[in-house]
C-alpha cells in the first residue's frame, strides 16, 4: 500500500486510521511519500504553515475535505519513526530523505515493514 503526501492534511487520529487500513490491506509494507525533515526550522515550519492554509482554500470547496485545524502531522524524521514504530502495526522502519532526487529537502520516503 502506498500514500502519497496525505497523511499532513489530517489530524492524528485520522491518519492513525488510515495507517491501519492501509496494514489491514497491505501485504508486505506500506510505503508513505511525505513532507519531512531530521528537525523544522523555522522557514519550513512557516511553509507548512501556509501549505495548510492553501489546502484548506483549495479543498474547501469540495465539501467534504476537513482541515486538521494545525500542523500536527507534519512530524521531523524521528517523529515519523517513533509515530510508526509504536502504533503496534510495523515491525520496521526506515526513511531515506529525498533531498538528492529532489530540490526540494522536505521530500521523504518512509518504508513501513508488517
């Protein structure tokens, strides 16, 4: 199973339920792509910040997207290890940064093991 930059646009008990549908289903691991970094400096954190604000004007009107309200899951690479590690669905964890495929630093490939 596979998600691709979505689990920052959620509050933690909803992306604690997606991360367990996302085990339910899979067979081996669940892959996430997601903005991360070793720690937020500033500047990142006011990029997530209005990231947020811009997916909340750009979904609002769908109707049924919810804002998480803040930047809850925007989580640092030992964050992301720790969330994944103790939810009682992975056996592993590993994440590689992007940061030499992307110029952006923020991009990170998170390999959930079952």
């Amino acid at each position: 199973a596979m998600l691709c930059y979505v689990l920052h646009h959620l509050t933690p008990a909803r992306a604690r339920f997606l991360l367990f549908e996302a085990a339910r289903v899979a067979r081996r691991r669940v892959i996430l792509l997601e903005d991360s970094m070793n720690q937020w400096s500033l500047l990142y954190r006011f990029r997530n910040r209005l990231h947020r604000i811009e997916s909340d004007l750009a979904y609002a009107s769908a109707g049924q997207y919810r804002s998480p309200g803040g930047e809850a899951m925007f989580l640092t690479h030992d964050e992301w290890t720790t969330t994944l590690g103790s939810s009682g669905l992975f056996r592993q964890v590993r994440l590689e940064p992007l940061d030499s495929i992307s110029k952006y630093g923020h991009h990170t490939l998170i390999e959930a093991t079952l």
